[in-house]
C-alpha cells in the first residue's frame, strides 16, 4: 500500500458502482485516503474520503476494546447501532455526490 500510487493509473481496478452509475460510492477514494494515512497526510486523506478519516480512530477503538476484552453488554451507545451506521453511509453517499458540495466531499 505504502509503495503503490493508487493516484496512478492503471494500478489498481476503479469502482463498479462509479463505472455503472457516475456517482461516486461511499468507499471511493478510500484506497487513495489510506495511501495518503500511509504518509502521514491527514488532510490530503480526508480530501479523497473524509467519512474514513472520521472512521478510522473509532474502529481502533473498538478494535482495542475487544482485543482487551473490555466488550461489556452495553459499551457502545444505543444510537452507534447498524442502522444508525446505515443511516450514516447513505447520507455521505448522497452528500458527495450532490453538485454543490462535489468540490468538497468528491474523490
């Protein structure tokens, strides 16, 4: 990941959902966001998938908190349920992909 440019092309395969549609999915970007993590650019990440950067620091924590086994009954808020994270993802693909906001949440 660190020594392949996902910038360039040819490299790596480009998104199904993008090819059918035009629209940009939720994870587009996210390769190239992870490139960017790769070499310490956090702004640069979050330009290409800003809803991964966010992801990321609450998936090492819950990655900790099992791998710790501090996984008690009810550790996580009732609101971080699937559907709230459902909700979450539907509502950045349709942000991104809106016109006046494309200059800012696109890939």
């Amino acid at each position: 990941m660190r020594l392949a440019d996902p910038t360039q092309p040819g490299g790596f395969p480009s998104c199904p959902f993008r090819a059918l549609t035009g629209f940009d999915c939720p994870g587009c970007g996210s390769l190239r966001a992870l490139h960017q993590l790769t070499h310490a650019h956090v702004a640069a990440a979050a330009d290409y998938n800003l809803l991964l950067v966010a992801v990321l620091p609450c998936v090492a924590v819950v990655w900790l908190r099992v791998v710790t086994g501090r996984t008690g009954r009810r550790w996580l808020p009732p609101w971080m349920g699937p559907r709230a994270m459902l909700v979450i993802v539907v509502l950045w693909t349709v942000m991104r992909n809106l016109p006046v906001l494309g200059g800012v949440l696109a890939a």
